[in-house]
C-alpha cells in the first residue's frame, strides 16, 4: 500500500504525517507542487509482457501526462532478479540529487521510495504498483528501490539530457530509514 511519511529534514526521528490514504497523500504532495496519482490498466498483460503491450494498457494516462507536462518520449525501466549489477544501481539513486526535468514515474509492478526534500521537510513516500509520481525539476531527492528490487515503471522525459542527475552533496539521505521492503 502506498504510503506517505513526512518528516523535519533535521530530525529523521520525528514523524509528522503517517498516512497509507492516497487522498490525504495526494493533497500532501499536491501542497508542494508534487503530483500524485493511481492508475488502473484498460486491459491485464502478463508480468513479462512487451513494452508495447504495458504502454498500450495505460495509453490514455500516458497521452494525457505527456500532454499536460509536455513530455516527448516515455520508456519502461525494469530491473528484477535478471538484472545484473543491481547494488550499484540502487546506490546511484540513494545520493540526494536534482534534475534540470521533471522526474515522472508511473509504478506498473514492484515499489520503491521517493525521499523528497522540500520546505525543511523530508516527504518519504512509498509507491507501488498503480502509483504515479511527478517530481518537478530542481526539487532535491533521492530513490530507493531496496536491496532486490523487482520493478517495472514507465518514464517520461522532456529530454533525455534533462534527467541527468545534478548531485547536491549532502549526506542526508544517509540520516533516514532506507526502503527494505514494502513495509516501511
């Protein structure tokens, strides 16, 4: 289940917000320019299916979000047991960073955390499966897809220069808890 935990970005330890609703999740992130939403597929495809088959099942939610945040192109990540080098590419997401485009994240399976740094407070929030996050361009962040990661997520890009990651140097993500599994 989707989860929103709000925290001071100076105290990991005090918890101001706790909350598995997704309306009260939505307007939490929706307060500070992030979007949060959940979709259903128009149709049911196999875990494994082809790219085309997962884009064609949630065409109309891709066309609308391309359309609203004038993205050009959208792919689907995948990393799962298959996935060579899976500890390095988690550590490359667990540095605070920012990127000059939106990050746009659309969960089909699996889950992992946004750790987003805004108004002196970190909004750890827990996708999964149904999950849209849109984090503007220049919020700081950090992602955890946690130590086996099985994850499918379709991107959309501006450019694919823009989601380069412009890493901020702060060890901050380092103070707060780190996604292990869904129940965080």
């Amino acid at each position: 289940m989707s989860r929103l935990t709000l925290y001071r970005d100076d105290n990991p330890h005090e918890i101001l917000i706790d909350t598995q609703d997704g309306a009260e999740i939505a307007k939490a992130l929706n307060a500070v320019g992030v979007v949060f939403e959940r979709w259903s597929a128009s149709a049911t495809f196999a875990k494994d299916a082809p790219d085309s088959d997962v884009l064609a099942a949630y065409a109309g939610d891709i066309d609308r979000i391309k359309a609203q945040g004038g993205y050009q192109t959208v792919d689907i990540l995948r990393c799962n047991a298959e996935t060579p080098n899976k500890p390095a590419i988690r550590a490359k997401f667990l540095d605070e960073h920012t990127h000059s485009e939106d990050e746009v994240r659309f969960f089909v399976e699996g889950a992992g955390v946004f750790y987003l740094r805004l108004d002196g407070k970190v909004y750890m929030t827990l996708c999964e499966r149904e999950d849209l996050i849109s984090v503007p361009a220049g919020t700081s962040h950090w992602f955890d897809m946690g130590p086996e990661p099985d994850i499918a997520a379709i991107r959309f890009f501006n450019t694919v220069e823009g989601w380069v990651p412009n890493y901020t140097g702060s060890d901050i993500a380092a103070t707060f808890p780190k996604f292990e599994s869904s129940s965080v």
